[in-house]
C-alpha cells in the first residue's frame, strides 16, 4: 500500500506545479495617450486693482480760499454733479474781481471819453482804437477771473463726471492756494492690474503677452487679458517691476480697487507631447515613463519640459499616440505584463 500512495502524492504534486506556471504576474495599470497639443511656461505673480491711470480726472481748486466742507469721502462713488467741496473765496482773490470790474469802468468810460474828443477832433482815431483795445482786455481778464469763481464769496466744486474719489488731498479747514489738486474721480470702469514682476524675469515679457487674473480672496474669479504696459524701472517700496494688465470691462463690478490679485503670464508658447504628471517616475538615472505595447510594459528614459497642474510636457523619448502608465507604474519592471484596470 505504500508504493501507490507516493505516486498519487506525486501526480498531485505534478498537478499543482502545472498549474501556477500556467499563470502569468501581471500588475493592474491604468494608462494614457501621450497627445500633441500647445504647450506654455507660466509665471505666477501677484498685484492690486488699480484705476487705469488714464481714465482719472482730477478736480483742482479755481483760487485761493478756505475749505469750508469736505462733502466727499475716500472710496466714495459719486454721479455727476455732486457737490465734493465747498470752498470760501479768499480776500485777495476777491479783491483781485473788485480791481478788475473797475478797470472794466474805467475802460469803458475812456473810450467814451475818446470817441467824443475824435468828434471835436481833439483826439485822434489811433488814441480811439488804443481805448477801444484797453477795454477788450479789460473785459478779458474779468471774464478769466468770474471763470475761476473769484467773483463768489462761496463756491461749491461739483464732480466733473461719474467714478470713485480715489484722492482727497483737502481737510476742513484749510486754506488752500489756486490750482491745487484737491479730489481725484477715477473712472469706476476701467481698471488695471498692476502686478509685480521680479526684475529676471522681464525678458519672457512684452506687451501682448496673454495674463490670466484670479482674485486672491474669491477663488471663484477669473478673468482673461494681455499685459498693456511693463515699466522699466524697480517699485523701490516693492522691489519689483510694475506690469500693468486691463481688467475687461464686464469683470470689473466683481472686483474693487486695492483688491489683491494673483496672474498667470503665458510664456513661451508652442507645441510639445503632454502627458499627465503621475506617469514620470524618477531615479538615480534620471527621469522615466513605462510604456504599454502588447500587454507589456517597457521603460523608457525621457525628457521633461513644462509642468503646469496635472500634466508634464515631454520633449524628447515619446511620440504621440504611444500609451503610457499612469496609475500602477510603481510596482512595474521593465518588460513585466500588464492589464488594464476595468
């Protein structure tokens, strides 16, 4: 009984060992297309809303006076018309209105004067058209001064146009010489980003260059536009390059000015082989993908470019089309079977 026992346990043992060479290790992958498709280099800066520069009007005072009520605020959105200031004229400057309508009088008086004279022929038509002409520039330099408001004791300052004050340079209470920039009114609707730029990087820049602009706090807010002006000289309060980048128009009501930005500026556009990220794996040799042919994975060396999100640009070891791993590639070998996962 013992013979046929030790040839049953062999032909077992027989059955067993057929049956594990009979399955293939395999590694459960999944795979993408390596695809063809524009590639760029993005540089990620940061900036503020601003009032586009030329889009800013600014209010000066006519003469010199006392400000006797400041009715607009920093900040504040005003419609045309408004009262922003009211001011109190100064005595010299009414005094100078009081000079000029006498000399008005006095004008028109001499000229009367002569043209009688010219009747008696006790003047002569040149000392004629010599008052006539004292009398024009009389009257010229009255009407200069009742244009400045110098002929009012009080005068209010109204906002020339819709926008929001984004300068106030008066108090109550102060007196003021004439021609001082007291309120700036920029123009709601037209704003900028004014992003800065580390100076090393200027080189990639230019005008026209594509940005895209997100809020930093509305993480929701995204808005498309192209770099207008790059200045050519260092912010010394930032140490950085001011870039300035419009907001479109019909963005603007979800921004508001001094609001902090971040911008993605497209670099260096063209076209290369992009596959996702999660497909290159790195070693002491280098950078390197597993590519899928026939069930069966290969190693193969590459060269990355670009990385932007989820995805790599490859600029020399793929073509496009060709298939790679991208899930399940850490526990490949070169030449170790492959299926891929349902």
């Amino acid at each position: 009984m013992r013979g046929p026992l030790l040839i049953i346990f062999g032909l077992a043992l027989g059955f067993v060992s057929l049956d594990i060479h009979a399955e293939t290790p395999s590694v459960e992958v999944r795979t993408a297309m390596a695809t063809q498709q524009p590639v760029s280099s993005i540089l990620t800066v940061y900036g503020r809303v601003r009032p586009d520069p030329d889009a800013v009007i600014t209010v000066s005072l006519p003469h010199a006076g006392l400000i006797t009520r400041v009715a607009a605020r920093l900040g504040q959105r005003v419609a045309r018309g408004d009262v922003l200031l009211e001011v109190s004229t100064a005595p010299a400057a009414y005094m100078e209105y009081l000079q000029a309508r006498s000399t008005v009088d006095y004008a028109q008086r001499e000229l009367e004067r002569q043209e009688q004279m010219l009747m008696t022929q006790l003047a002569t038509r040149s000392q004629v058209d010599a008052a006539r002409k004292a009398l024009a520039d009389a009257r010229s330099s009255l009407q200069a001064i009742e244009a400045r408001g110098a002929n009012k004791t009080a005068q209010t300052l109204p906002a020339p146009t819709d926008g929001i004050v984004t300068a106030l340079n008066v108090s109550q209470g102060d007196r003021v010489q004439a021609d001082t920039a007291a309120v700036a009114i920029a123009n709601g609707g037209r704003l900028v980003a004014i992003l800065g730029v580390e100076p090393e990087e200027l080189a990639g820049l230019h005008t026209g260059t594509p940005v895209s602009i997100h809020s930093v706090f509305a993480t929701d807010y995204q808005a498309d536009s192209q770099l207008s002006d790059i200045h050519a000289m260092i912010d010394p309060q930032t140490g950085l390059v001011d870039a300035l980048a419009p907001i479109p128009q019909d963005n603007v009501n979800h921004l508001v000015i001094g609001s902090y930005l971040s911008a993605d500026l497209v670099l260096n556009q063209h076209t290369g082989i992009v596959i996702p990220r999660s497909a290159v794996l790195r070693d002491d040799h280098g950078s390197y993908v597993f590519r899928v042919s026939d069930n069966r994975a290969s190693r193969v060396a590459v060269e990355t470019g670009t990385e932007h999100d989820d995805w790599i640009e490859i600029s020399r070891g793929l073509k496009a089309g060709e298939s790679v791993v991208i899930s399940g590639n850490y526990e490949l070998t070169d030449g170790m079977a492959v299926r891929k996962a349902k």
